[in-house]
C-alpha cells in the first residue's frame, strides 16, 4: 500500500490528465489486478457515450482488465483492442523488480469503424444506433507507428515515475532503518545485566518484524570444537516452545557469520505450521559471540535476504551491548571474588580461631564458584595421609569413610608432588586414568589446589560439581588465592600455638614460683584458673576471654612474691600495717604484668580481683558492672578455691558448703550473675579440676595430721573458733565471712 500513498502524493492523476492531454489518448492508472486506480481522464464521446452505459461500462471495464493483466504477465508493454474496436497501450510500473500499477492509453483506432460493427455494438449495448454512429465517427484515427510512440513515451514516464517512488521509498526505507536501529541502539545498550540486555533487544526485534517467537543464545568461551551455550532470553507467545537451533545451526552460524535460514518445526505440513526461522550472528570484536534466532511471520512467509541484512546490522548492535554487559558481569565476578578474599583477609587477620578462618574460606568459595562441596585436607607428616581437616557439603557419613586418605597414585598425590592445582571438567569422560582415592556419583568435575606456607605444601583444598563443567582460569587463581589464605591460617595456628604453649609455661612458672613460698597453698591458682575458665564458658564467653581469664587466674596473686614470709605464712590475725601491705598485692601484680605486655583485660583482672560487687573492695573500690567482668569471675573462683582448702587455722568447707556461702554473699562480695554461671559447672568437672589441679601437701594425711594439731592450738590459744566459727579469715585469698547473716561487713578484711 505504501506505493499508492507515494503516488497520490506526486500527484498521479494530474500527472496522467497532463499526459492524456499532450498526447491525444484517453488514459487511466489501473492495480495490477485491473481494478481503476485513478479516474479515465480525455476519454472521447464514443467512448464516454459506452461508458455511459452499464452494459458499455461493463464490458470496457472486462477490457481493462484484459490489457492490465497481459502487460504485468509480459512486464512490458502491450498494445490490444477493446470489445468496441479501439486500439489501447497497457505499460507496468514497476517499482524494485515489481509491478505496482498499470497506465492504460487510447481511446484511438487504427481505422474507421464500420457501420455494421458500430450497428453491433449498439445491439448488444442497448444504446441508441443512429447516436452511436455518430459518436464512432469522432474516434482519432491512428497509425500504429504513432501508437507505439505513445507507447514508448508513456514507458519513459512510468520508469521515471517508478525510479521517483523506488528512490523516495529507499530514501524512507533508509531513514527507517537508521531510525530503528538507533533506537534499537539505545534500547539495547541501557543496560549492563546480560538476561536484561537480550531481552530488551529480544523484544525490539520482534517488534520491528512483526516475528512471534524468537531466542538470543550467548557462546561461551569454549575450546575450538565445544561449544558452552547460555540462553540468554527467549519469547514465545503461548510460552511453550523456545526457539532455539539445534546444535549444527549455531555452529554455522559461529563459524561462518551468515545468517541461516531454517525450518524450527521441520516436521509439520504447512508453512505456518513449520514456522520458519532465521539464525542471525551477533558479533562483537570480529567475532560470533551469539546467536539471534526469529520465528513465526504471519502467513509463515520466510525471511528475505534483505531482512536478514537488516537483522545481521541489529545483531552486531545487540552483540556489542551484550559482549559489554558480559565484560560488565566478569568485572562484577571478579569484584565479588576480591570482596570474598578481603574478608577471608580480615578474618584471617582479626582471628587466631583456625575453624573460623576455615569456615569463612569454604563458605567463600562455595559462593564465588558455586561449588556443592568443598574439603580441606592438611598432610599428617607421621603417616603421610591426608586428614579431612574441613568441608561443607558433605555429609557426616561419607566424612567419616574418607577421613583419612592416602595421596598415593591418584590426583592428590600429584598436587601434592608438583605443587599445582589439577583441573578436571568431567571425571567420568576423563581418560587420563586419574582418579580420587574416593568416588562418588555425584562428583563430575573438580579443581584440587595446593595448600601452602612458607613454600611447603600443608595439604590440599578441593571443590566439586555434580555435573560436568568448564573451570575458568579466574575460578581457578580465587581457589588458589584462598588455599593460599588458608595456609597461612594454618601456619599462623601453629606458631600461635607453639607460642601459646611458651607462653602459659612462663606464666605457670610465674605462678609455681609463687605458691612455692607456700606449701598450703600450692596448686591454688592453677586451680582458679581452671575454674575461672570454666565459669567463662557457662557466661558464654568467646575463646579469647576464656584464654585471657585462665591467665589472669594464674596470675592473680603475683603480686604477693614481694610480700614477706612472715606476714604472709603468720598463722595470726594480721596488724594494720601488714594488712594494708597485704592488701596491695593486687596493684604489685599488675605493675609486674604491665612491662611484659600482658594482654589489658589479664592485668585489669589481676588488678581488681578483690573488688567487692557491692562496693567496699581494693584497690579502687570499684562496684558492680565497674569491675573488670573477667576480675569478678576470677573473684568467686578465688573465694571458692580459699572456702575448699584446708587452713593451718581453719577446716575446710565441703563443696556443698562452699555454694551456699557463694549464693549467700552474692550480690554484696559477688557478681549473681557470676555466681549462678559458677555452680552450673558440671560437677564432674569441677571435681576433676579440684583432683588434677594440684595443690595440697605432698603427703595429705600428714597435712591433715598438722592442720588438726595446729587448728586445736589455735583454738585453745583463743585466737580462733574450731568448726564453723563467726568470723572465718583467709589472708591468702583474701575472702572472709563476718557472721552468718551478713557478708562483707567490718572485720578484719584483707
């Protein structure tokens, strides 16, 4: 219809009128069926007076349509006679190899018409004879050479009028195209999401073929002969099929850069059915990194040659956008992957806790690469096994069976001999003849990286997928990065722990020196420490402040090492004076510890382990939540320890004994909190640290052999009541009970 438009815009029956005017001949633009296009215009009164009747316009129509169709079947011009006699020229307009419309001129005869055909013609037309007759003898008289001249002057003017429209539609056309593909430009490249991108594109194109169904399939970065597909979007308007090419099409499609033509339901009869398709290349760089695939044209008409030029200009557009948004979603991988390293980093650096440093670098990389499972196996350097040192994905069953392997002829022991991490995409299609030392069904594809430190190999980190899948170097350097994190973990763990070691010896050995002035009290801070750390735990304390009270409870009374033997074994009631040196063991403990760069929280503990939790305490008299929360633990284990040994002046208390006193007095001498975390130590535990804690005489009978001669001396001497009495004193731990209603109240505190 597009043409008809063009020809009444140039004016075609003006144009026509002008040219039936120069050239003395009756014309008309007719379809390519016949039908009028335009009004006859200069039509003389013979054959005005037969149009005038039905009959007559009938049968001059059945010519016209004789002569239209003859010349578009020869695609030249023709000259014929109509049912009345006359001679007329029928010249195609053909605009781009096709017929678009018809000029019919004449209206002439080659001769006088003769009174028996004119007598003829009014019989059959029902038109009056004798007016008839004289209409025909104004019909112009012609000779052929003249008509052919005609002929070829109206030929000139419809090639002319054909080049105008064919030359003002490409002119469109290109506008169009140029217009649509920016468009199309713009539409593709607002976004930088590859799904987003092919469906936006996806989408245009259908809407500018008028297609119904079609697929944007993305080519991934394969070996030469493999090919790693990623559907990127697909329309369907019942969503039922997807139209995608088989495997053979796209691979000549990326292998030639042509577009390919193809049926995409070969088995069905009638064209609509089998909904033709079209394969189009989508470049970026020189190269084929896509496919555009479009199907169902109404009528299941097939894609020309030139749609598909336009759509392979579209797909370079869309391939561009696409290869960026691809580039756009490695960049964001990568940053994703460098993010997951930072955090490992950090954790690894703000950590000594291995299992959480290990937990962190699996968690990392089973969502960086995707991976169902991941193990960590660390070389037992005794028996050369490697031992499953962590995993996820795995289930409890299948770690205990492969707790324990031996890296000997199978891929493990080759990571551990060359020190490279091993690839494999498929392990039941892989015919190297390597193999784990365990298998399971759903392991396809694997990478194993080796874990070190220092440049020796620790042990090994692998991942797996269930299915086959192509490693890429970028997934493979992040699990080589990450064995490297977790090598240094682990190397850090060690030396920590060899640190660790050194150092709790030197504090033992601090705390040994000490109660070596002091038979009876010996084993007593290992003892509280045991417990301090105990009581940490029921709190809910993390590993470092569990580490950080075991010391302080080591350490708590340093400070008494100055202190004289005669004050600090006297079997008496102390003087002011000695009380009061007494009393400053605590902040002598914590200058000692301060040059040493003891941990802060330790020193603080040491400093204010005789603060009372209703205030009143030394050295500072700080209350409730002021002090230090590792200092009041290590307050209640200290008074339970001191309540449980035995005195050269006092019994001991059962333990029963000793929780009652606790609960008696928290709240006024002890955190209640503390305190209800205390007595939920498992009693086997508290036993167990009461038995292999040390402390006591050597000889425990002949200890208790003396504390019952000396506490009956005491006891006679009046300086203290056998049994339970009203004031009970411990100058060494520094806990007292000042009667059986009220704790912390006067008397003699140390």
């Amino acid at each position: 219809m597009q043409y008809y438009e063009e020809l009444k815009h140039i004016g075609l029956q003006r144009l026509q009128e002008s040219m039936s005017q120069a050239l003395g001949l009756a014309a008309s633009v007719t379809y390519p069926d016949g039908q009028l296009l335009t009004k006859t215009s200069n039509l003389c009164s013979f054959c005005a007076l037969l149009n005038a009747n039905p009959e007559g316009r009938t049968k001059c129509g059945a010519s016209r349509v004789i002569f239209a169709r003859a010349a578009v079947d020869a695609g030249r011009a023709v000259l014929d006679t109509c049912h009345a006699g006359l001679v007329h020229v029928a010249v195609p307009l053909r605009v781009a190899g096709k017929t678009v419309a018809v000029l019919v001129g004449g209206s002439v005869a080659l001769k006088p018409l003769t009174e028996e055909e004119v007598a003829e013609l009014a019989r059959e037309t029902g038109i009056d004879r004798e007016e008839l007759w004289v209409a025909a003898q104004g019909v112009p008289l012609w000779s052929e050479e003249r008509l052919r001249k005609a002929a070829e002057m109206i030929r000139a003017v419809t090639e002319t009028l054909a080049q105008l429209i064919y030359t003002k539609q490409e002119q469109q056309k290109k506008a169009d195209e140029l217009s649509a593909l920016f468009e199309f430009s713009k539409t593709v490249s607002g976004s930088l999401q590859v799904a987003e991108a092919a469906r936006k594109g996806l989408q245009a194109v259908l809407e500018l073929t008028g297609a119904t169904s079609g697929s944007v399939v993305m080519l991934g970065e394969a070996e030469p002969g493999a090919a790693a597909l990623e559907v990127a979007a697909t329309m369907e308007p019942d969503n039922k099929l997807r139209v995608i090419p088989a495997g053979e099409i796209i691979a000549a499609v990326g292998r030639e850069a042509i577009a390919a033509h193809f049926d995409s339901r070969p088995r069905e009869s009638t064209p609509e059915e089998k909904l033709p398709a079209v394969a189009i290349p989508l470049k970026a760089g020189g190269k084929v990194m896509g496919v555009l695939t479009l199907a169902g044209k109404p009528g299941g008409q097939r894609f020309t040659e030139e749609e598909a030029v336009f759509l392979t200009t579209l797909g370079t557009i869309l391939g561009l956008a696409l290869e960026n948004a691809r580039l756009f979603r490695k960049v964001q991988e990568r940053a994703a992957m460098l993010e997951r390293l930072i955090e490992v980093g950090q954790v690894l650096s703000s950590h000594l806790d291995v299992d959480l440093v290990l937990e962190s670098a699996l968690a990392s990389v089973r969502d960086v690469l995707g991976a169902r499972w991941c193990a960590l196996r660390v070389l037992d350097e005794n028996t050369g096994e490697l031992v499953l040192r962590a995993s996820l994905g795995m289930n409890q069953k299948l770690q205990a069976r492969v707790a324990r392997v031996r890296p000997e002829d199978n891929l493990l022991g080759e990571v551990l001999q060359k020190g490279e991490a091993v690839v494999v995409e498929d392990l039941a299609a892989d015919g190297s003849g390597r193999y784990l030392p365990y298998y399971a069904l759903e392991m396809r594809a694997l990478i194993v990286v080796p874990v070190k430190a220092g440049g020796k190999i620790l042990g090994t980190l692998k991942v797996y997928s269930p299915v086959p899948r192509r490693w890429s170097e970028e997934e493979v350097e992040y699990l080589g990065t990450v064995a490297a994190q977790v090598g240094l973990a682990l190397e850090n763990a060690r030396l920590y722990s060899s640190l660790r070691e050194y150092y709790l010896s030197t504090v033992q050995a601090l705390a040994a020196a000490l109660e070596a002035k002091d038979v009876y009290t010996r084993g007593h801070s290992i003892r509280v420490a045991k417990w301090a750390r105990s009581c940490a735990r029921m709190l809910g304390l993390g590993a470092e402040e569990e580490e950080h009270v075991y010391m302080a409870g080591l350490l708590h009374d340093l400070g008494k090492i100055g202190i004289q033997e005669d004050i600090l074994l006297k079997p008496g009631p102390l003087t002011p004076e000695e009380r009061k040196e007494m009393q400053g063991h605590p902040e002598v403990g914590a200058r000692i510890l301060e040059p040493a760069r003891f941990p802060a929280a330790v020193i603080a503990a040491v400093r204010h382990h005789h603060e009372d939790y209703g205030g009143g305490g030394y050295p500072a008299g700080l209350s409730r939540e002021e002090i230090p929360l590792l200092a009041r633990i290590i307050r209640v284990a200290d008074a339970y320890d001191a309540m449980t040994s035995a005195r050269p002046y006092r019994e001991a208390f059962t333990p029963q004994e000793a929780y009652e006193e606790l609960k008696r007095c928290a709240g006024r001498q002890f955190d209640p909190r503390v305190v209800e975390a205390f007595l939920r130590i498992p009693q086997e535990e508290m036993e167990n640290i009461a038995i292999t804690g040390g402390g006591g005489h050597p000889d425990s009978f002949a200890w208790r052999n003396t504390f019952f001669t000396e506490a009956a001396a005491l006891t006679r001497a009046g300086s203290y009541m056998a049994g339970r009495a009203t004031t009970v004193l411990d100058k060494q731990a520094g806990w007292h009970i000042l009667d059986n209603a009220t704790c912390n109240r006067g008397g003699n505190k140390q």
